[in-house]
C-alpha cells in the first residue's frame, strides 16, 4: 500500500501549502493558529454514502484564559480520486471553486455548489460518489484497491477571500478586517483531510479512553469555584482549580528553572490498532502532543509499530511554563488509514 495510504490522514503545511524549513518552534509548541486533526466519522469512506468531517484546532490567544478570538473556517471539497492519487492534483478543481465564490468567502450562499463542495464552519460533509473506486484504478502494488478523498480547509484570523489567481496552492487568502493586509502567518493555517474509501473493507477511528496527568484520571466536570474540584483519581498530591473555561483542571506551579516534567499518558486501548486486510499485521499507531504553554519534550509517540507491535508506554513530558496562567493541552491519536479522535484539557499554572 502507497506511503500516502499508510502515514497521512491530515496535512497542516506552513503557509501556502510548502514545507516549513528551518528554525521553527516544536510543531508541538502553540505560537499561533492551529489545527491539529481532522477527524472523520465514519474513518472511511462508503460509495454513495456520506461523511462528516470535524476539526480540531487551538490558539495561542486561549492561554491566561483569554476568550477564544474569533476565527473563519472555510471547507473546499469534491476532488475524489484524482490520477495520481496526491492532494496537488486537485488545484485545478480547487481554482474552478474559487472563480464561483463570493470574495468575501464566508459570503458564498451555501446552495452555490452541490453538498460536499464548499461549506464553512468546524464541521462540514463531504459525499463520497457511486463510482469513486471506479475512479482509482488498481495498482499492482496495492494490497487493496482504494480510493482516496480530499477536502481542503482554510482557518483564518480575519477575513478569508478568494484567491482563484493561485494555481499552485489553496486559492484562499486571509486579511485582516480592519486594514485590508495579508495576516502573518500565525494567523491563517490551511491544510488538507484524506478519507479513504477501502474496497470490501472499513476503518474505525481509534479509540481514546481518557488521559493521566501525573498519574491521575483528568476530569471533564464542569465547576462554578475551586471547591467543585476534587482531587484527581490516583494523584491526590494534585491540587485542583476551576478553570477560566468552568472545567476542573490541574494546577502546578510556574517554573523557570530545574522544572520537574510532567507525563501525559493516553489511555488507547489495544483494538484501536487494527487488522490490516490482506496484510498480515495490524496498522500504524501514534499519539502527539501539543500546548499553548510549557513545553513538551516530543511532538509525536509511537504506539502501535507494524514489525515490532505495541509500545509499552507512549506517554510525552510536559514541562510548565515560566508565568502563571492558563495552559491548553491537546492531544491526538491516529492510524494510518485516516483515522484519528482527541482530548483537550487545560492546566492552571500558579
């Protein structure tokens, strides 16, 4: 099965679709605008059937418990099984839908296009045709014929417009509301989402029981004041805090030097790591890890490997920031076939 099968779900690629270079933060630092993972319900695709896709995405503004500033997100979709089988094959399409939209994206009547095609939002359904395997020929190196989907998204910090001038890239642009000028880039994030549609066969997203924090349960209970939290389950040592988001969260203490690290464990259970069909081991597994403060010692844990099987312990080091506030922690599970599901919980650090 072909690299893009076996490693790629999401792509959220710097700037205009290019790589990153040198000299970037940790991807799992939070500097600015993010998104993180697309995940989609099903994880595969059903000719004739639909899709939904939702996205994950954070900010760098949520720490100190700011509110969330307003974003537009933009969905562009339709291009199913393109002849080589790669994102870029799809930008001619992706121009067409640009020449159709309003310049003010955003302001783009709905029913423009047929469903699956435009849409805004953090939720957006894409319909996967009768004939998309027809589409995608098999290969001789395919272990199973497939077809592969992608829908493109644009998150933007202003104003997002259409750029049908770009050919080589997603034809959307983001300018602030007030001025008019192109955001920095902290600001706008586009990215793509492939779901795969498996002939004679299905894939399920992973699963994600819960997450430790220094060994205890986090909670998601909602809370009015402090004394609506209790202790985290198996870390009593933990003090904890009613967050500026009204959920209880762990607190810690700022630090600036010789910080102690904190584990961040995902609970995944084992049958999240399926069987590959016609293949004679189960799929690639991983977990990453992302905040908005503090520091994590790695982006990205294996947790199922294809040879050597599962790990033992998958778990990442968070270190708190230097000033007191409000830190966010996302954290990702995938499999290698587009599948993915998420947990997000803050910290107060004091």
């Amino acid at each position: 099965m072909e690299k893009a099968l076996r490693f790629g779900v999401l792509a959220v690629i710097c700037g205009s679709l290019a790589g990153c270079g040198e000299g970037f933060e940790p991807p799992s630092k939070v500097q600015g605008l993010r998104a993180f993972a697309v995940r989609a319900d099903p994880a595969s695709g059903v000719p004739g059937e639909g899709v939904t896709l939702d996205l994950l995405r954070g900010d760098r503004r949520q720490q100190d418990g700011e509110p969330e500033r307003e974003v537009e997100v933009a969905w562009l979709g339709g291009c199913h099984a393109p002849p080589s089988r790669q994102f870029f094959d799809c930008y001619p399409l992706l121009v067409e839908i640009a020449k159709r939209l309003e310049p003010r994206v955003l302001e783009t009547p709905p029913n423009r296009f047929p469903e699956g095609v435009f849409g805004g939002g953090d939720r957006f359904r894409i319909e996967i045709p009768e004939d998309v395997l027809e589409r995608s020929p098999r290969r001789d190196t395919d272990p199973i014929h497939f077809a592969p989907s992608f829908t493109f998204f644009a998150v933007c910090a202003g104003e997002l417009v259409a750029r049908p001038d770009l050919t080589d890239r997603v034809p959307l642009g983001c300018v602030s509301k007030s001025t008019g000028e192109p955001v920095s880039k902290d600001d706008f994030v586009i990215g793509f989402s492939t779901v795969y549609t498996l002939e004679g066969a299905s894939n399920a997203n992973p699963e994600l029981e819960g997450l430790r924090f220094d060994e205890g349960l986090v909670t998601s209970a909602s809370c009015s004041d402090d004394s609506d939290c209790a202790p985290l389950d198996g870390a009593p040592q933990l003090e904890m805090a009613c967050s500026a988001a009204s959920s209880c969260a762990p607190v810690v203490a700022a630090c600036a030097s010789d910080c102690p690290k904190i584990a961040v464990s995902p609970l995944i259970p084992r049958s999240s790591a399926e069987q590959l069909p016609n293949e004679g081991y189960p799929e690639v597994l991983w977990t990453s890890f992302y905040a908005n403060a503090g520091e994590f010692n790695t982006e990205t844990q294996l947790v199922n490997d294809r040879t050597s099987g599962w790990v033992d312990d998958f778990s990442a080091d968070w270190k708190p920031p230097r000033l007191p506030g409000t830190a966010r922690i996302w954290v990702t599970v995938n499999d290698q076939r587009g599948g993915t599901t998420w947990s997000t919980f803050d910290v107060v650090v004091r």
